[in-house]
C-alpha cells in the first residue's frame, strides 16, 4: 500500500486529476445505476399502489354518495303513510314513478309494503306479473332493527335481476307501523358506473364475502369458476376476500400468479372494494429501462474517461497562472486588476475577479462615506437641537405670563418645556417611538398656542397600533415647524395635522397644513432638494436651509418659531443614511390650499428599537 501511495504521490497534477476522476466517477455510476434501478423498481411498485389506493378510495366515495342517494328516497317516503292507505294507490303509483325516474339513483324498483302482504312498486303491472317472493323477507327485516335504514345480502329478484335491497319502516305520526318502503339496487348499474373509475380487476363484496359487482366475461387476472356464465369467484377466493387487511395485502390469483389486492376501509354497511394488480405488472417496463442504463453506462464511461483526460489538460495549466495571479494581490484599497488574455471560462473568471474587486472597493468607499454623512448629520442635529430664539422668546412669554397671574397656563407652559426639553436632550437612542415622537410634537404646540393663540391648530389621525413603531427622533417635529411658519403665519393660522398608515412594510406619515401652499415650480425644486438634486427651495414653501417669510406679529425670522434648526433636507438626509435611498420625504402643494409631506419609512416594530437600520 506504502508503494502504491508513493507511486500515486509521484505522479503529475493532470495525471492524478484524470485518475481520481476516472476510478472515483466510474464508482459512483456503477454505484448509483445499480441503486437507480432498485429506486426505479420501489418508486413504480409505490406509484402504482398509491394512484390504486386513490381510485378505490374515491370510488368508495363515489359508491357512498349513491348508496346516500337511496337512503334519501327511502327517508322522504317513509314520511308519507298516507300512501299505504286504501284507495290511495294512485298518488303511491305516481310517486314511486316520480322518485324512480327523477333521481339519478341506482335504485332500481321501489316498493311500499303494507301489514297484509299487499305491495306497490314503481312497476306495478310487471310485478303483477311475476311477483318477488323475496318481499315478506324484506319487511321481516325492517322490524328487526326498527327505526333504522337496514341492508339485505345480494339476491336475485326477478323485478331487479341480480339485487340488494334497501329497507325501513313507515310510521304515522302516532309512532304506529303502517308498512315498509323497500329499494332494490340495480347492481349491474352501479357496476357499470364503477368499472370506468377503476381500470384494474376489482371486486365490491359485503362484510360476509359477498361479491356485489359483476365481474368482467374478459376476466383474467381473477380466478373464476369455468364454464359458468356471468363469471363467478371461485369460492375459496371469495372467503378470503373479508379477510383481506385495509390497506395493501398480496394473494395468489389465476393459475397461481402473485396479486397485490389494495383494500379500501369498510364502509357503514360493511362493504369494501378491492382492486386487484398482477405482480408482475411492475416489473415489465424494468427491463427496458436496465437495458437502457447498461447502454448509457457504457456511453457515459468512454465520454467520461476521455474528458476526464481533456478537461485535466486545459484546466492545469491556465489555472496555475491565474492562481498565482491572484496570490499578487495583499490590499483590496488599492486594486490591482489582472489581465484577461482568454475568452473561455478561464477569461471570464478573471473578468468577474476584476470586477468583483471593484464592487469590493466600490462598496467600501460608500461604506466609509455613509458613516461620516451619519456621523457629520448627527453632529448637525446635536449642535442644532435648541435654537436660542425659541428658548428666550418662550422664557419671555412665561415671564409675561406670570405678570398677568395666569399661573394655569405658567404651568402648562413650563411643563411642556420641560418635556420638550427632555425628549431634545435624551440621546440614549436614535429611535424613539412614535408615540413619543408625537408627545413632542403635542409640547411644541401647546407652546406655541400659548404664545400666539388658538388660530394654530393641530390634529392627530395615527392608528393604535401604530404608536409603538419606532421612528429616528425628531421626524415630525421639523417638518410641523416648516408648515407652521412657511405655510400658517403667512395667513395668520390654520390647520395642521398628522396622519398615518402601513402600506407594503412601509411606514408612511403624512404633515398636513391648509396654508398658502406653493406653486408647481416650487414644489418640483423642494423635491429635488429632498432627493438630493438641489439644496433649498424659494420663500413660500418649506425647506431646512432658507430664510423664512416674515412672522405674523411683524418680528423678522423664523426664531421665534423653531425649536431646532433641522430642515426638511436633513430630515431626508437622517432617513436616507439610516433606511436607505427607497426611502425620505415626498412635497405635494397648491397655491391657496396647502401643503403635504409624506414620510417613508421602514415599519419597524418595538423589538426593533435599537437596529436603526433597514429591515
């Protein structure tokens, strides 16, 4: 074995390649055929049994739903005792007729029996005729289980031929029998509609054996009887049948060839279907198919040899080359692209090697980039957060306030303050939930109806369930003080509003104001602001970098307005480093009617609070 492995070792790289490759594949066909063929074998045997398993079980069903069909007919008319009185013979005819003849049933004749013997059936003048001596047994056998639909064994009747029958016992309204309404099953029928279902040999018996279908005159497969016509089960076949198992069983069949009977559950009268296949039947197409894996085989060894050796010859050397290529490069920051010298596979690795060196250095550099745009507008919103103006006009406002002894509206005042302040300084989180978002927006403008009045309103339409959606801090509140000083002061008040919904794992919030809005022109350049084609917009519509039109009371600038100095671009700016460029602000406006901004966002749920990132 030692000398083996140090003749293996001293062989060249192709040459160990087109061994390997030869000795290893060549096992694994010969392995893999010869365990297809069993798989093939079990599969076939397993697909047949199942798709005979189907067939019987929907054609019990099916033989269910016919046999529910009688127990129909039979129930209405044991409702009708009337029927079995004297001079009503007539009506009873015609209702027999009725029921034979509308419904779509196996039933073939129709009988109501009465105490003394007399019967009435659906073909009243042929069994004047011929009679069935079988009716005093029927009615025996509806008082045995009284109250109950009960079964016969098969028979012959000469109104119905080859027959079962179906019985129940008529009562009045008093509880009292006045006769037995009785149903022969037209056996060669319900035979005739279960041969097309099932296209092997089967056979349809009761609980004691009793074979209820007709066999086929062509019957091969089953052993019959000889000479005897219509074809009859031999009887020692026939007494196994009940003791078939439920499910898959195996029994000799005609001249002793193997069977494999698939046995439906017995159904609530104890009947059971059997199908029947010949062992043999799944074996017949292997041998083709044997053949057809010995010829491949073959076919596949030679093809697999010879291009085991060429595939070992073309690949060795190229690949060597290209490996130590690709060993010259140490630093991804400074890419070092290979040269393609080749158009096969070999010149198309070295292409997506190029090029995923790029994308490679591409992403880092938009990497890098994104975290100082974070870093740098993060920085901007802390350095921004309090705008002095608003801290003194506000404290000023308090102090005029308590001059005049309005101490309820001192308070109010200095506790929304104070919560407008905590919410601005708390930087334990990026992501605050909406509710509290919200919160502040509810402190900022109680401030600012105090200050300036109740002609500045603001309206809320959030969902419930919305409220613990986790929002970056300080969303809304830029965008409520752009609609308040651009789109509300320039027409002395108004109406602003926020709403909310979810549409297609978006979080989408809507900023609202009935203000003096802004003309097309304008709207298209604050969108390209938002979207980053531009940086502002003009006087009359909101945007986070411009000077603000004058403020109601004739002070210039919009201090006395804002709380922080976060614009509109920045805001989109936030949402885009944290979520992604799918994401941000959309403007929609009109002169005279107002303003809407839409916010996208991410639905993030409360688990999600600390991710800060795109779901």
């Amino acid at each position: 074995m030692s000398k083996l492995y140090r003749w293996y070792g001293s062989l060249g790289l192709a040459t160990k390649q087109f061994l390997y490759l030869s000795i290893v594949t060549l096992a694994l066909v010969m392995v893999l055929a010869g365990r297809n063929l069993h798989e093939a074998e079990g599969l076939l045997r397993n697909q047949v049994i199942r798709d005979a398993e189907l067939l019987v079980s929907r054609t019990n069903q099916y033989i269910d739903a016919n046999l529910d069909n009688v127990e129909n007919m039979l129930l209405l008319l044991s409702t009708q005792p009337r029927l079995l009185q004297e001079g009503q013979e007539e009506v009873a005819f015609d209702m027999l007729r009725q029921f034979a003849s509308n419904n779509n049933s196996i039933a073939k004749t129709l009988y109501l029996i009465r105490p003394d013997g007399k019967a009435l059936t659906n073909a009243q003048v042929n069994y004047e005729i011929i009679g069935n001596p079988h009716l005093p047994e029927l009615y025996e056998l509806a008082m045995q289980n009284y109250g109950a639909i009960n079964v016969s064994e098969p028979y012959y009747s000469p109104m119905s031929g080859q027959t079962l029958a179906y019985v129940l016992p008529v009562t009045d309204t008093a509880g009292q029998v006045r006769g037995v309404v009785a149903a022969e099953i037209n056996l060669t029928a319900l035979s005739e509609r279960i041969s097309p279902m099932i296209y092997q040999s089967y056979a349809l018996f009761t609980r004691s054996g009793n074979v209820i279908n007709r066999l086929d005159v062509l019957e091969r497969l089953l052993p019959v009887r000889e000479g005897e016509f219509p074809p009859v089960l031999q009887d020692r076949f026939r007494e196994q049948l009940p003791e078939l198992a439920v499910g898959i069983s195996s029994l000799p069949g005609q001249d002793g060839k193997a069977l494999v009977a698939v046995r439906s559950a017995p159904n609530r009268l104890g009947w059971s279907l059997a199908a029947f296949i010949e062992e043999a039947y799944f074996y017949q197409d292997l041998q083709r198919l044997n053949h057809n894996y010995r010829t491949a085989m073959l076919a596949w060894i030679v093809i697999l040899l010879l291009s085991a050796y060429l595939l070992t010859r073309s690949f060795t050397r190229p690949i060597r080359r290209f490996v130590e290529k690709m060993d010259r490069l140490d630093d991804v920051q400074v890419v070092s692209r290979l040269p393609v010298t080749r158009n096969d596979e070999i010149g198309r690795l070295t292409r997506s090697y190029n090029a995923m060196l790029e994308r490679i250095q591409t992403l880092l550099h938009k990497t890098l980039a994104a975290e100082e745009s974070k870093k740098e507008y993060e920085l901007k919103m802390l350095r921004s957060q309090i705008a002095p103006h608003f801290l003194f006009n506000t404290l000023a406002c308090i102090g005029s306030l308590a001059k005049q002894q309005r101490t309820a509206e001192v308070r109010e005042t200095i506790r929304s303050l104070v919560k407008l302040l905590s919410f601005s300084f708390d930087r334990q989180s990026e992501y605050v939930a909406l509710s509290e978002e919200l919160e502040g927006l509810r402190m900022y403008m109680q401030i600012q109806q105090v200050r300036y009045g109740e002609q500045y309103r603001y309206e809320e339409a959030i969902p419930e369930e919305l409220m613990s959606c986790r929002v970056l801090k300080l969303t809304l509140q830029p965008l409520v003080e752009n609609a308040l000083f651009h789109g509300l002061t320039p027409q002395q008040g108004g109406l602003i509003s926020i709403t909310g919904e979810v549409s297609a794992q978006r979080l989408r919030l809507y900023v609202r104001d009935d203000g003096v809005g802004m003309d097309d022109a304008a709207r298209r350049r604050l969108n390209d602001g938002t979207t980053g084609r531009a940086d502002g917009c003009t006087e009359g519509g909101p945007a986070g970098e411009t000077t603000p039109p004058p403020e109601r009371t004739g002070s210039s600038g919009s201090g006395r307005f804002r709380f922080t100095g976060i614009g509109l671009r920045n805001v989109h700016e936030r949402v885009r480093i944290h979520h992604g460029e799918r994401y941000g602000l959309r403007i929609g406006s009109r002169p005279g009617v107002g303003t809407i901004v839409r916010v996208d966002i991410p639905f993030i749920a409360e688990s999600e609070e600390q991710r800060g990132r795109q779901p």
